[in-house]
C-alpha cells in the first residue's frame, strides 16, 4: 500500500516508522525545515518538504497514486483541508485526520474525511474505563465514537468461556474479531471455544456499549 | 443585519466598522487581543477573544442569529474550516470567506462556497491596467 502521512511530528513519526517495518510504501511530508533535516537523516528519500495542503506539494508527493493519506499535524484546520484537498483534487480513497479537539470529529466526518483519530479522546477514555471496568482497553474509535474496538481479557468467571461463539447471546451491533491465545491470533466462526486468559478483540456499537461489558463482569 | 466576522485583520476590522456605521449589528471573533484593537473607538458593536474554529465562540457571538458570516483570518486553512463548521452547524444562509492560496480557491469552489482570492483578484486587476495601456 502506498500511504501519505502528513505532518512529522510524534504521531507522524511513529506510524511512518510503524508502516514502514510492515513493508508498506511511505511517504513523509512536514513543512517546517529544521524538523525536516531531522526526519531526512533517519528517513533519507522517503521524508520531503513541503505544505501537505498546497497543490505542488501534493503533486510532488505523487498523491494521484496513493491509497491512503494520514494528515497527523497539530492543528485541526491543516489536518481538515489536506484531506479535503486530497479527495477533491487527487480521489485519494481514504484519508485519516488526527483530531486535535475531539469536538471536532463529528464534523470531520460530514465534511468527508473517511476517519478521525483522537488521542484526546482515546486516552481520556483509557482513563475512564480503568476506574470503570478496570479490563476494558479501547482501541480505536470509529465513526466519532458510533463504533468502538476493545480489548478485553477473558477471566476465569466470565460467562463468554468454555462455550462455542454461536451459543453466546451477545448484544445486537457486537462483534468478537479476533481472539489472542498465546502467540496464536484466532479468528473466531461459530463453533469457537473462549477459552480463560484469552484476549479478545471485538466490535461494538454506541448503543450495545452497556449490555457488552456487563458480560464480562 | 446580523454580521459575524472571523478574523479582525485590517479587512476584517475594515468590514465590521463600515458595516457597523451603516446599521447592521456586527460580531468580531479574534483570537488575537492586539488585532480586536484595530476596530477603533467608533465600533460600538461586540468583540469576542477566541478561535472560529470552536463552536463555542460562534455561538458566544450570536452565530446562530447571523444572516452573514464572513471568515477573514490571515490562516487559509482556519476561513475554511470555519466556513465550512459554519455551513453545516449553524446553516447560516450567506457566508464569504478569503483564501489567498489560488489552488486551494479553485479547489474549495467546488465544494460551492463564496470564496474570494486576493491573489487572483490582484494579479487580474494589474493585469487589466496593463493590457489597457498596450
């Protein structure tokens, strides 16, 4: 996959990093000079310079072949038309914005950026579920917050154990991806059994949020 | 006439003090307390300190009363964002706002709103001047 990652700060960073040791195609684009020699020393050709939201800089990052375009910079408003300018001008199928103001996720999304991250919001709620449930790690949050992915470690009395997945009643808009079994990654089908320590990863909508964790506790 | 106006640069302060004498009630939202200096003694109408990117200054500053909201901060990024949130939260019905980037104008047309480029403006009216002269 080719992927655009605009901004290079912490975030931008990172995830270059991250996709990069996946072996995907990466493209590095931070506007400020002094930040950018940094990047050029660790990621020679694969950082350049440039203002993500200007059309040349666009061009020069071969935007009309990319699959994905990650606008990771500090402020909202950049985040919001370089991804609006990829769309319109290059047909770019998904971008991601990093949401800065959680507030502003909702927006994003009508105004056609395909998903918005917020670290505001995910570690606010890291801190929330703690004190909550004390098991229950968000992952991700979709759709400004209507689709959410947990992480959940299965305990000895959890009534999900020991039973196929087809006999479970889980609530409506819930789903169990992926189970992790020691270095084993299970993708569940009807006659899967949960076992203790397993851990799971499931997809959980708004409204099932409640009736999903108090199963597990 | 309700007016808000983002960005009390020397156009947005221009705007709000001549819209002002004329009648209309006007709204200024700054981020800026240096720049909501430039409306002068005469503007009697409101000024707000904040960014318009926030739903919660709009509002402070009777968005959703407005008729007109006019995005005019010296940031290409920041008239766009506003004027878009503007468009699909509050549904005001006239809105203009300034980008001086062509390409990103051009591009942002398309998306149907009232955008006005100095840049182009400028580079056209001299442009005019000089092929009147030939």
């Amino acid at each position: 996959m080719y992927v655009i990652i605009v901004g290079g700060g912490q975030v931008g960073h990172s995830l270059a990093r991250l996709l990069m040791a996946e072996k995907h195609e990466v493209l590095l684009v931070e506007k400020d000079p002094a930040r950018y020699s940094k990047l050029s020393e660790e990621f020679g050709e694969s950082v350049i310079l440039g203002d993500g939201a200007e059309l040349d800089t666009l061009m020069d990052m071969g935007a009309n072949r990319a699959d994905v375009l990650v606008a990771v910079t500090g402020m909202d408003q950049d985040n919001l038309v370089i991804c609006q300018m990829a769309k319109i001008l290059y047909l770019i199928p998904k971008t991601i914005a990093r949401v800065n103001d959680p507030k502003n996720e909702e927006i994003f999304q009508s105004l056609g950026v395909d998903a918005t991250v917020s670290s505001t919001r995910i570690i606010g709620s890291l801190i929330e579920e703690k004190i909550d449930a004390g098991m229950f790690i968000p992952l991700l949050a979709l759709k400004g917050g209507e689709v959410e992915i947990f992480q959940t470690q299965l305990s000895s009395d959890s009534t999900l154990i020991d039973k196929k997945i087809s006999k479970l009643t889980l609530p409506q808009n819930c789903i169990i991806i992926a189970a992790l079994r020691e270095n084993q990654i299970i993708i569940p089908k009807g006659d899967t059994i949960l076992k203790e320590n397993d851990t799971i990863i499931t997809l959980v909508g708004k409204d099932a949020k409640d009736t999903f964790k108090k199963l597990f506790l | 006439m309700k007016v808000v106006i983002l960005g009390c640069s020397r156009v947005g302060a221009l705007l709000a003090t001549e819209l002002f004498s004329k009648g209309d009630e006007v709204s200024v939202i700054d981020q800026d307390p240096g720049s909501l200096k430039r409306l002068g003694r005469d503007f009697d109408g409101k000024a707000f300190l904040g960014i318009g990117i926030d739903e919660g200054a709009l509002k402070k500053a009777e968005i959703e009363k407005a008729e007109v909201f006019i995005a005019v901060t010296n940031d290409d990024n920041t008239n766009l964002m506003a004027a878009q949130l503007v468009r699909e939260k509050f549904k005001t019905p006239k809105i203009f706002l300034r980008v001086y980037d062509p390409k990103r104008a051009e591009a942002f047309k398309e998306l149907g709103l009232n955008i006005i480029c100095p840049t182009i403006d400028t580079a056209k009216k001299i442009e005019k001047f000089l092929s009147e002269k030939a």
